[in-house]
C-alpha cells in the first residue's frame, strides 16, 4: 500500500526543507511527519526508512537541477554557452524558494562515510549525470578532450558549490571565468 500523491507531496517538502537545511543527522524522523502533518505509520506507508525517503528528495532535487539546466542551456547561444551555462543555473537554482544552504548531494555526501545503498545511489546518479552532460556539452568545443574538460569543470562547480557554504550570497561569476579560462585553454 502506498500514500497519497498530495502526502507524498508534503513528505518530499518537508524532508527536502529540513533534511538539506537542518542537516540529515540532526533531523528526527518525527521533526519530518510533524512538519508534514502526517502520522510516522503514513511516512512508512510510503518508504521504508528515512535513508528511503532522503533518496526520494535527492531523487526530485536532481530533476528540479536539471529542468534549471535545460533552461540555462536553451538560453545559450554557442557551444560555449551551452557548456557554461551550468553556472547561470547555478544561480537560478539557488534563487528557488526551497534552495539549499548549499548543495544537497554533497551535503549528503559530507555526512555518510558509508551511506546506505539508496542514498549512494541517489548522489551517485547526480555526479554521474553532472559528468555526462558537461562531457556532451564539451564535446562540440574540444571532441576527444570533452571527459576531460567535464572532469575540470566538475571540479569547478563543486568548489563553488562548497564557497557557498562560507559566502552565502556568492555569485557563479568567479567559477565560470575559471571554467571560460579552461575551456580557452584547450
């Protein structure tokens, strides 16, 4: 038996709200169900652990990132465009109501150091999906190099991701004129 699509609703926004703002570790279960409004025995109804009900924030997070990024991308102009534009959304994402302190997947990251199955698999999906389409908005700019260059700018987006913790109101801007800067590199 499952829950309802609108308990459902309530669940994820809750969690997403106090799990990716709060910490993971320091959110009870039961901080979840009350600001949901909904009973323990109907969070369980839906998802067998709490583990289960992170994955299923992260899961959604990632959709919401990636409808930004096709934004972003389809307002680009160039390849390059298109490759920077990770950083326009960037912006854009933390501008939603129900943006994070800072990245949600690395946060998670940071506090597992052996995560169970399915909240590993949720990160892993976000890094491994940031890494296919940086390389194939790469590959029209530098064809062979384009892993390589997703890699080097991977590694950007995450170091801003991580400022943001120390500089909550930072812009991309310093990201991607490093990102511009490999990219001319090539």
């Amino acid at each position: 038996m499952g829950i309802r699509a609108r308990t459902e609703q309530r669940l994820l926004d809750a969690a997403d709200e106090l799990l990716f703002s709060r910490g993971i570790g320091a959110t009870p279960v039961d901080a979840i169900t009350e600001r949901a409004g909904v009973s323990a025995a109907t969070l369980y109804r839906g998802y067998a652990s709490k583990e289960a009900l992170l994955a299923a924030a992260l899961e959604r997070r990632q959709r919401a990132w990636l409808e930004a990024w096709d934004r972003a991308v389809e307002r680009a102009d160039s390849p390059a465009g298109r490759l920077l534009a990770v950083f326009d959304a960037l912006d854009d994402f933390r501008g939603r109501a129900d943006s994070a302190r800072w990245c949600a997947f690395l946060g998670t990251a940071a506090e597992y150091a052996d995560p169970p199955a399915e909240v590993a698999a949720a990160v892993q999906s976000d890094t491994d999906g940031f890494r296919d389409r940086l390389t194939e908005l790469a590959r029209p700019l530098v064809g062979e190099e384009a892993a390589r260059l997703a890699d080097d700018i991977l590694l950007v987006v995450t170091g801003e991701l991580a400022m943001r913790l120390r500089e909550p109101r930072r812009s991309a801007h310093a990201a991607r004129r490093i990102a511009e800067t490999l990219i001319d590199r090539r």
